[in-house]
C-alpha cells in the first residue's frame, strides 16, 4: 500500500518555520465532505492494493488481571505501508465519555487515502464497552493502557502512529512522550494536553475529589433514540455539529438495557467524578519535549480553542503556534487585569452586584486563558509539530467531516515524508 502523496498540492502545503524543526502552517478545511454513502464507490476506485477495511471486535486483558479493554480493529488486505516505518498501524483515543465508535467517519478514509492498513479504535478503560474499574480513574492509566495494547495487538516494541482526541489528545501526548522508541506519528485533534486548574492547590483538589462517590443512580431513556436526543442536546462540550447522528454512533458501544427497564449510557459512573490529582503544567510539558514523533495539532475555529482566544471574531490567518501563543498570552494578561480593575469600579459606584457576576466571568475568562498559554507552551516544546486552525467542525472535526479530517492528516503526512526525504 502506498500512501497518495503524487499532488503537488499536498507536498507543497507545508512551509517551514518557528525554528527548532517545527512546521506551522494555515491549512483551511476542505469544502467537499465525502458521506459514508460513497465509501464503498470510493473505495473501489481506489489501487487493488488498498483493500477493504474489516472491523473486528478485539480485548486485551490487563496483566495480572481481570480488567479488559475492548475495541474495533479495522484491517485491510492490503501489504505493510511502502516506506512507513509503522507498517500503517494506528491507535485511536477517543475524547471523555465518548467511545471507539466516535471514528467511525474518520477510519475508512484513513484507508482510502493510503495513510493505515491496521487500525484499532480503543474503548478506554470505563468508557463503551470496556470494562469498569468501579474506582477513581486517572489520565497517567489510560497512557500506560497504550502501550499494553500495542503489546498485544501489535507486538512488544512494534512502532505505530496515535492519534487522540479531546481527552484522548492528552492521553497520546503522554503515551508518545513516554513510549518515544515506538509512536511514529503522533496527531491531536482538539486537545494538546491534560485539564489542569491552578486556582486549587493539589491537596484541596485531592480532598475535593476524595469526598465525593457516584451516586449509583442511571438515568433511563425509554428508548435509544431518547437516549441520542438527550446527548445531543446536552453534550460534553457544547457543539453545534454534534447532533443526534453523532450520538447514533456512540450509541452502537455505549448504549446498555437499564436494570428496572429502558435504556442507559454504560459509562462507568466513577469517570463522572473530579480527577484527584492534575497532571500538572511542568509534567506535561516535560512529556512535550520528549516527544520525538512528527505531530500535528488540530484545533477548529468553532471549538474549544476558538471560543478561549475569540478567533471566531477577528480572522487572524497564518497564525501558527507562536500567533497561538501571542494571542492567548494577551488574553490571559487582559482578563487578569479586567478581573483586578473593573469589579472594584462598579462597587464603588454603587453596583456591587453586578461586580460579583462580572467578576466571576471575568476571572473564569483568565483561567481559559491561562489553560490556553499552558497548551500553547506544549506545542512549542514538541520538537516538530504543525499546528492547524480549521475554520469549522466544531469540537467533534472527525465525526462532523471526517473526510475532511483525513484529508489534512494526508496533506501533512506527506509533507512530513517529503521533509524526511529531503533529509530535513
């Protein structure tokens, strides 16, 4: 199998630049969506070679242990990846409470493009239908999860790429900081890093957590199509392009009968409780600088980083990591000050109650800000990283236009293949 890197467009998309071997660029997301109607067409225009991706149902039971992990894997017929030092094998980490099935528009045009021939889609610990741990859940687990499935799937020390979203973003970004030997590509769509929080100290933030248990009680939906309408609605992160058809998907994993009837998520209820202890800032950031792998960081405009840094209302262009970094850095100083200065006028002018809400927005706007210049310090320490703005997709690019999604791995993987061969 072959990747398609033969357009001129795609291998002169990139630029170099940032210094340090790093790679920004403006990339604006394709126009043309290709449905999951055309798929079989699509691929059947394909080489011979490239074959049709088979799912499969696949557990890796932990060591020592009854905890299973479970997921899809998707193969082709086709031969290893020419020139691919990973043989085309992928990891796909999904984002917090969502499942394997969140690929599912994403994986065929992986396939189509000539970018994998063995890609596994993993249910993380407590989410689909992997197990439940019935306990505290911490990112640093679901890291070393990665490597152990690599191990059973692929081979002890066989290389792959990983890609991550939202949570699973954070996840991959561990898993190849600490597996540096192995992960070959490393993308991030919608997530540079682990949530952290800087306004408790991480024995509050321990007591807090360690206070709190599930409450034990499911909420019920009549039928599956309630269940799909209430995600919608109220989804993780507010997103105009997840609609009920992006909760379908989840659905076929994460769906469960409810014990006195009806229908229920099957998340683990644990994984609805704050995290006892952050991954702090400087830790990660040490995790960002040994990665070794060729990364791309994808964010969309109307996302989580777009509302943050307010791109949606002044169209900045090329702006990198270091425009990323510069805006974000202006953000944080603003809010802060606005934060000090204006609820103190306004209650010296008689408007004490506004001053509180206002000064609640305002300083919940600094800690955006500042989780924003922590994620733009991340991207800056990965040694080559390309860094994309999409103009739309929401905070779900890969179930919203997952053709488009692969499109611009396929640009950037080849023109991180061009660099290599360039001896770049």
């Amino acid at each position: 199998m072959r990747q398609k890197c033969a357009s001129a467009k795609w291998q002169g998309g990139l630029r170099r630049g940032g210094g340090a071997g790093s790679v920004d660029r403006w990339i604006s997301s394709p126009k043309i969506e290709v449905t999951p109607a055309l798929f079989p067409l699509l691929l059947a225009a394909a080489p011979p070679t490239m074959g049709f991706p088979v799912a499969d149902e696949v557990e890796v039971r932990l060591p020592a242990s009854t905890h299973t992990i479970r997921g899809l894997r998707y193969r082709s017929d086709a031969d290893a990846a020419d020139g691919t030092p990973d043989g085309g094998r992928w990891i796909l980490l999904h984002g917090w409470l969502d499942n394997a099935g969140s690929f599912d528009r994403l994986v065929p045009h992986l396939f189509s493009l000539g970018l994998a021939r063995d890609v596994t889609a993993l249910d993380m610990s407590g989410h689909g239908r992997s197990d439940h741990r019935g306990s505290a859940y911490h990112a640093v687990d679901f890291a070393a999860e990665v490597t152990i499935v690599a191990d059973a799937l692929y081979g002890a020390d066989a290389r792959f790429s990983l890609l991550g979203h939202s949570l699973g973003a954070g996840v991959a970004l561990l898993a190849a900081g600490g597996a540096t030997s192995r992960v070959t590509r490393l993308v991030m769509l919608e997530g540079g890093g682990l949530h952290h929080s800087s306004s408790v100290s991480p024995a509050e933030q321990f007591s807090r957590a360690n206070s709190k248990l599930p409450s034990g009680r499911l909420a019920t939906y009549a039928t599956v199509a309630d269940a799909c309408a209430r995600r919608a609605q109220r989804n993780v992160v507010p997103d105009r392009h997840f609609t009920v058809d992006s909760a379908r998907l989840l659905a076929t994993r994460g769906i469960r009968l409810a014990p006195g009837g009806g229908y229920s998520w099957s998340t683990d209820p644990w994984l609805m409780l704050p995290t006892r202890l952050y991954v702090p800032k400087a830790v990660q950031l040490s995790f960002a600088r040994r990665v070794t792998a060729p990364t791309l960081i994808v964010f969309t405009r109307d996302g989580v980083a777009g509302p943050i840094l307010n791109l949606r209302v002044a169209r900045l262009g090329d702006i990198g990591s270091r425009g990323f970094s510069l805006v974000a850095s202006v953000a944080f100083g603003l809010a802060t000050l606005s934060a000090c200065a204006v609820p103190p006028l306004l209650a010296s002018i008689g408007f004490g109650g506004a001053a509180a809400r206002i000064s609640s927005s305002l300083r919940r706007a600094a800690l955006h800000s500042e989780s924003a210049m922590a994620l733009s310090r991340r991207i800056g320490a990965i040694r080559r990283h390309t860094f994309l703005m999409l103009d739309g997709g929401g905070h779900h690019p890969h179930m919203a236009q997952g053709g488009a999604v692969a499109e611009v791995i396929a640009r950037w993987a080849c023109g991180t293949a061009a660099a290599k061969g360039k001896g770049q």
